[in-house]
C-alpha cells in the first residue's frame, strides 16, 4: 500500500512540474512596447484552455485586410470577467487593445475587447499577471 500510495506522489509531483514548465512566459511571445488596436467583425471565439483564442477580421498598418488571431486569459478567468462562450459571434463588431506577438505578424495578446454594444470588458491577458512575466 506504501509503494503504492509513493507512486502515485511521485507522478502527480512529475505531472505538475510539466504542467508548470509547459506555459510560457509573456515576455517570451509578446512584446509589451508594441501595443496594437484592431477594430473589425469577429470571425470566430474558440473557448478552449489554457487560453481563449479570438480571431477578427480587421486591417494591418498599412490598411490591408487582415485576420488577427488573440490570445485570451482562460476560459474560467474570462466568465470571471463576464465573458461566456456565446459573447461574441460571427460578425460582430469589436475593437480590441492589445499587445503584438514577437513570432507572428497576425498574432497578439489581447488586453481588452469593446463589444458590439459599446461594453468593453477585460480580456485576461497575461501582461497583467506579473506571475508570468
């Protein structure tokens, strides 16, 4: 029962330290002196862990049609802030602030979204979480 009780310790331990190391830091994606604002019709809302992704149809700096791929906090954190799977659909009109990606020209982490409503809610971005910088 020892032995067995000790194997399983020891493989939830090796489990967590995986899980710990497997997230990245902000700093190492994202690069907190480009900040960015792109304002367009969402494309879709993908609610998975261990973060959110928001894809929107909107323009790069030089005015070309682009999709823009967010990273969002994680599900649990967005409903904290209000967010539900169902927030946003399918051509809604949204403006979102955020932080641009150091490794993709479409890519960024989101800071905040103004809804089609006006509402602007808070996006869990991981800049924010001094945790994981």
């Amino acid at each position: 029962m020892n032995r067995l009780l000790a194997g399983v310790t020891a493989g939830l331990v090796l489990s967590l330290g995986m899980t710990g190391q497997a997230h990245h830091s902000f700093a190492a994606e994202y690069d907190r002196a480009r900040t960015i604002t792109v304002t367009g019709t969402v494309d879709r809302l993908e609610w998975t862990n261990p973060h959110a992704r928001l894809y929107v149809n909107g323009k790069d700096e030089t005015g070309k049609d682009q999709l823009w791929d967010f990273e969002l906090g994680p599900p649990n954190g967005l409903m904290r802030n209000g967010w539900s799977r169902n927030s946003l659909n399918k051509g809604d009109k949204v403006t979102v602030e955020g932080y641009r990606s150091k490794l993709a020209q479409d890519g960024a982490n989101a800071r905040s979204v103004v809804m089609a409503d006006g509402k602007k809610v808070f996006a869990g971005s991981s800049a924010e979480n001094p945790a994981t910088q």
